[in-house]
C-alpha cells in the first residue's frame, strides 16, 4: 500500500506529489489526464516568478517535476469510489473505473473543476481565442475592448465588475428575466458607466473572423427576435463544477458539491485530504491550487507521523 495517495494530477495533485516524496514516503498519484485544466490554458502570465508560459508546457513541467522524486504516477487511470477504513488508521482503498484498487494509509483528493459551457455554435471552435472562463487569468488580453459576460448570478456580476475596470465596455447576457446576483453586486454594476445589462437573453451563435472571436447572436426571449452583439471577447460565467460527483455520500461536501476543507485541507474522514479547485477554497487558480496541494501534502504528512501503521 502507499502512505499518500493522491487523486488528480493538476496542478494540486503535482504540488501534493513533489511534498509527499520529499518526506520519503510511499507516494502515488492516479490521474485522469495529468496536468488538469492547466492543458486546456492558452498562456498562463499569473503564476509567481514566471512571467509568461503556456498552458501545454507548464503541464509538462509539473509532470517532469513529479518524475524527478520516486512517485508511481499512473495516468489515464480514473478513480470511481472512496471507500475508508472502518477505524481511523486502517488503509483506505480508492476503487478505479478499470477495476483495480489502490490502498493507502492517506489519500489527497485533488480532482480539479471543470466550466460550465453554454453548447452552442463557436463556442469551442473560439476557445482561448476570444472565449474565456476565468476573468484573473484573461482580463488583461481585452485591455481596452468589449468584451460580453454570460450569465447574471454572482460569478458572472463579480466578473463584469471586475473587467468594466479593465476593458473599455462589457455587455452582461442574462437567460433569465432577472440577475440572479446579491443586490449589493448588482446596484454596483449599475453605477458603472461602461456597463449594459441585457435580460431574457439566451446566446445562439458565437462567431469569429480569421479565427478570432468577434461577436455573438442572441435570441430575445420575450419577442423570441434575435439580435447580435459585437466583441472581442466573451466570459462564460454560468458556473464551475468539481469533479466531486464519485464521492457523493462518502465525505463532506457543499452545496456546489465542493470537498469541505478546514484550513489543513482535512476532509470529514480522517486521514483523508483534499486540495484545488474540487474543494471549498475560494477563488480557482493554478497558484491556490498549488499552494493547498503542498499543504495537503504537510497535513497527511502530519497525520501519518501520529498514526499507528495498520
Ligand atoms: P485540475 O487542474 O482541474 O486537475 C484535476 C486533476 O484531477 C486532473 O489531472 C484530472 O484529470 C484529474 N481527475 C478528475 N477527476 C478524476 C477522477 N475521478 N479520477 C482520477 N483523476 C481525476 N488559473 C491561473 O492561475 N491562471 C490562468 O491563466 C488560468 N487560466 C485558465 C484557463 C482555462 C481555459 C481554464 C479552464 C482554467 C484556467 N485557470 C487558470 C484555472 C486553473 O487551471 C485551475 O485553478 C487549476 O488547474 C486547478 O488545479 P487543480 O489541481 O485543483 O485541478
């Protein structure tokens, strides 16, 4: 059995990783596709000491960094079940979707988020070329442009907000007859002067020119008329999901279905450890994500030291 075992290999489950097997414990990590969300990044200009790197390479950097320690990582592995041990100390067993079954004395959960996408024409075609999901990460590409907003709950408020700061006008598209956002938020977006909100708009049709993002049709969903707004870019703001879905019922988790976390990144099971964006802790990035991963990485650490060997 390993001492950690750690679930996902983004950029939490590789921080987890480097920690665990610089203590000279048993370390494994299973993933369904190394490296996470950060493969699906354009260009990365926000984690610390790096001033610009791409999305591919940093992947790939976190895989060589774990392969430099004695990790077993097992790629392409995808975890189905959690189940623990019956006294606290006795060895968890994660079940995978290939039938096997790995057994730890820790686990480190780390199995990421993913964005809600609308599905409509465009939409992936102009991924990272003027479609966006994370206003910290892509604000500053459209310094100066329009961008639209989709969705009018707090995400999309916050980030509307956020880029009328940065950009020179935003359009928000809310499907619903109203924004869904705390009031406080959206009395906020109100007094912005470079700020339109439109209602009962549901997004058809994101379209580009030379590969380029460059505008969106909606319908109208009172008159059912359809209209189009021009932009350079556009952020889907209508909701990121953990990929917690295989441990409903075994741990903790909110009502987004986040692993709850205390400040350690200790689960509701003992000896079971989460990290990164699958989890409670606020605000999604690669440099959180990390952070927590490494500190998951102490917890269990911590753990397995107190902990008698089953
Ligand atoms: P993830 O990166 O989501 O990794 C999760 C890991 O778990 C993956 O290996 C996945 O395959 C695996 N997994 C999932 N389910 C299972 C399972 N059941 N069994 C086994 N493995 C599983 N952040 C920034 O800081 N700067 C940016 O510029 C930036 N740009 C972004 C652009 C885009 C398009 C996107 C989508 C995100 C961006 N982010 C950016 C956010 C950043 O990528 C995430 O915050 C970060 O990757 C979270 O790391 P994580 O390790 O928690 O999860």
């Amino acid at each position: 059995p390993y001492e950690v075992l750690i679930i996902g290999g983004g950029p939490a489950g590789a921080a987890a990783g480097v920690y665990a097997a610089r203590k000279g414990i048993r370390t494994g990590i299973a993933a369904e596709r190394f490296g996470g969300q950060v493969n699906d990044t354009n260009a990365i200009e926000n984690y610390i000491s790096i001033l610009e790197t791409d999305g591919p390479k940093f992947a790939q950097a976190l895989e060589a960094h774990v392969k430099a320690y004695e990790v077993d990582v097992m790629n392409l592995q995808t975890a189905e079940k959690l189940v623990p041990g019956e006294e606290p100390g006795d060895l968890i067993e994660v079940h995978m979707t290939n039938g096997g079954v790995l057994k730890s004395r820790s686990v480190i959960l780390s199995t990421g988020a993913r964005w809600r996408n609308v599905n409509v024409p465009g939409e992936a075609e102009y991924r990272n070329k003027g479609v966006a999901y994370c206003p910290h990460c892509d604000g500053p590409l459209f310094k100066g442009k329009r961008v639209g907003v989709i969705g009018g709950g707090n995400s999309g408020v916050e980030a509307a907000i956020d880029l009328a700061g940065i950009v020179g006008h935003v359009t928000l598209l809310e499907f619903a007859e109203n924004l869904r956002a705390d009031a406080v938020l959206i009395s906020k977006l109100k007094s912005l002067p470079n700020v339109e909100v439109i209602t009962n708009a549901q997004t058809t049709e994101f379209t580009g020119t030379n590969g380029k993002l460059d505008g969106l049709n909606y319908k109208d969903r009172t008159t059912g008329e359809s209209h189009r707004v021009e932009m350079e870019g556009v952020f889907i703001q209508i909701g990121l999901v953990p990929n917690t879905e295989w441990l409903k019922g075994t741990l903790e988790l909110s009502k987004y279905g986040e692993i709850v976390v205390d400040a350690r990144g200790a689960t509701s099971i003992p000896g079971v450890f989460a990290a990164g964006d699958a989890t409670t802790v606020p605000y999604k990035q690669i440099v959180i994500a990390a952070g927590d991963g490494s500190k998951a990485a102490l917890s269990a650490f911590d753990y397995l030291i107190r902990t008698p060997a089953p």
